[in-house]
C-alpha cells in the first residue's frame, strides 16, 4: 500500500487537481479568447487558437456607443480605480489588525467603486447594457443588505431558542429552500401584478406625494423594477442565509452576550458590540453566497423584469444570434461580468475559507 507521502501519490493527487484546473479554467480562457478576436477569426470553419489579430471592438460595442474611443483610456480608468479600491482596502485590513475600525475604509471602498460607476457614464457615452450593469450593481447590493440585516437577526434567535416554534421554523425555511425556484417565480408575478392594478384603480401610484419627489419614478409600480426583483431574490435567499448564520452562531459561547448584559449592555447592543465582530468571517462568507445569487440570477429577472434588465439576461440575449459579431459581444459582455466576482472571491478568499470552516468544524 502506497503511503501518502509517496512519489506516485503525490504526483496522482497533483495530476488530478491540475485536470480540474484547467476543466475550470479553460472555458474562461476561450471566452476570453473570443471575445478579443476579430469576427472573421470566430466565424472561421476552423478554431484560430492563435496568431490572430487581437481587437477590444466586442467591449466598445457592447459597453460603448462611439466606436472612435481610445479603449486604452478605458482600461486605464478601470485600472486606475482598481488600484485605489485595493489599496483603500488593504489600509482596512492594516487598521482591523490593529483594532482600529476597518469598516470606515470599507465604506471608503464601496464610495470609490461606487463613483466610479457613476463617473464613467459621464466621461465615455456608454450603451443601454451599461444601465443593465447598475441594474445587476443595485439590485445585488440591496439584496445582500437585507439579506444578510435579516439573516444575522433571524439565525442569531433560531440558535439561542431551543424551544419547538424554531424547530418548525428551521423545518419550513429547510422545505422553501428545496423547492426549485420555477415554484415561486409565477406566484411573485402575479402577487406584483395584483399589486400594480390595485395602484393603478386606486391611483395610489400616480399620486403626487406631498414634499416628497421620487426621482425617474412617474408612476408607482412593481413590475419591471429593481424593488420587485430585490424583494423576491431576498424572499429566495432568506432560508439560507437563516441557516448559514444558525451554523455559525451556535459555535459561539453564549457566555459572550450574557458578560455583555452584566455589564449594562442590552442583548441587542450585546449582540452588535461583541458577536458581530467575531463573526465577520461568517459574514463574508454568507454575503460571498447571497452576492452570487443575486448577481448571476435569470429566471426572476426575465420574468419580473421585462425590460428593466440585469446583465445575464443582457448577455442571453446575445447568444441566441447567429451573426459572430454577437458571440464576440456575448463573450465580452461575460468576461466583463465575471472578473469583478474573480476579484472580490480572490480579496476575501481568506475570510471565505475561515467562515465555511467555522460552520462546518464544532468546537
């Protein structure tokens, strides 16, 4: 029997996590590929693999409506911004070290990134995909807020109450969680539907709301609106990130919290105050999660959402074309979707791995 430090094992274990490897990362370089070549090169009977000519005419046409603009001077913007958001982020990591309070420079991360999407319409004329891109930004971001406020609440209670009710609670989110999710999009379609025709008889929803003014909102509706999309992927995450933070919070003493409360402090202020910090690894984790969900979601958004569209539904509807130029754009558009998640998986795989052990190892 081969030990398992032996030569041969190792080499096994090496080959095979290299065939996983490249399984993984192959098709991501030939989408890459694509979308960097000239549209004679995709169309071409044979695969041109390499010696071709390299353009960024998928990105301009997909993202931008100018076909002179210099493409360098986007990709140093976009490098640029990268490069403080990285550099804002790894001062946070310094300061949290320390003890200091990490989550200002987080805060300082998310308003850099978040001029910047901004800033970037107003410097380049940009293309209807790139409101499909802040569709995909706001709708991800509110739906891991709430997700996660709701989730940490709800799974910090389920684990300090032992008593029956959160039993069936546990059980029931368990049973919506396991329903395909064809078994809830119909029913949110038409409760919004429902809810709109009542607006629109009862003119709530051209009512002119006294010293308020919505901004881009004429009449108030649920379909076709990020609010549709944002409440039904919560309802649609809420069991599991109840049962990620159960996991989490039952590893941790109860004994934190009640020296908390000694000291004055109410359990909700003992539970901001002295759990959170000590869970952030579980929050990212979960957040990590809940941000693919909302982030790569068709079904609901193509149903809900008509034409107030996400990028995946964007990008699908590229590929149904026959003309290359199209499957130029579709690999472009799916490069541009994908990197900002490799990053944000590579910047916080620490605390991912550190979360996931948490909830899976006790004691």
């Amino acid at each position: 029997m081969l030990n398992k430090r032996h030569p041969l094992t190792m080499a096994g274990i090496h080959a095979t996590m290299l065939v996983l490897v490249a399984w993984s990362v192959l098709p991501f370089l030939w989408t890459f590929q694509t979308s960097i070549k000239f549209t004679r090169d995709v169309a071409a009977k044979i695969p041109v693999l390499w010696g071709y000519e390299t353009t960024a005419n998928a990105y301009n046409s997909f993202w931008l409506d100018d076909d002179e603009i210099n493409m360098w001077a986007v990709l140093a913007f976009i490098v640029g911004v990268g490069a403080v958001a990285s550099l804002l982020g790894i001062a946070g990591r310094r300061v949290s070290k320390r003890g200091g309070r990490s989550w200002l420079w987080f805060a300082a991360v998310i308003a850099v990134l978040g001029l910047a999407v901004w800033l970037f319409p107003r410097l380049w004329e940009t293309e209807t995909e790139y409101e499909f891109l802040v569709n995909s930004i706001v709708v991800t971001v509110l739906t891991m807020i709430i997700s996660l406020t709701i989730g940490m609440l709800a799974g910090y209670g389920l684990a300090r109450y032992t008593g029956i009710s959160g039993v069936v609670i546990l059980i029931v989110a368990l049973g919506f969680r396991a329903l395909p999710r064809t078994a809830f999009v119909l029913p949110y379609f038409f409760g919004a539907k429902e809810v709109d025709d009542w607006l629109v008889s009862s003119g709530v929803g051209t009512w002119d709301f006294p010293l308020i003014d919505f901004p881009f909102i004429d009449q108030l509706t649920l379909l076709d609106t990020r609010l549709v999309l944002v409440m039904a992927l919560v309802a649609v995450n809420q069991p599991f990130t109840i049962w990620m933070f159960r996991t989490f919070f039952i590893e941790v003493p109860k004994e934190l919290e009640e020296a908390a409360m000694i000291d004055g402090a109410s359990r909700l202020s003992a539970f901001f105050r002295v759990i959170v910090p000590i869970m952030w690894p579980a929050i990212i984790a979960t957040g990590l999660f809940t941000l693919l969900l909302a982030y790569n979601e068709y079904l609901f958004v193509r149903v809900l959402a008509p034409t107030n569209w996400t990028l995946p539904v964007a990008i699908v509807s590229l590929t149904g074309g026959e003309s290359s130029r199209t499957i130029t754009e579709a690999a472009a558009a799916s490069v541009s979707i994908t990197l900002p998640i490799v990053v944000v998986i590579i910047l916080f795989q620490k605390h991912l791995v550190k979360g996931l052990s948490a909830g899976a190892v006790k004691g």
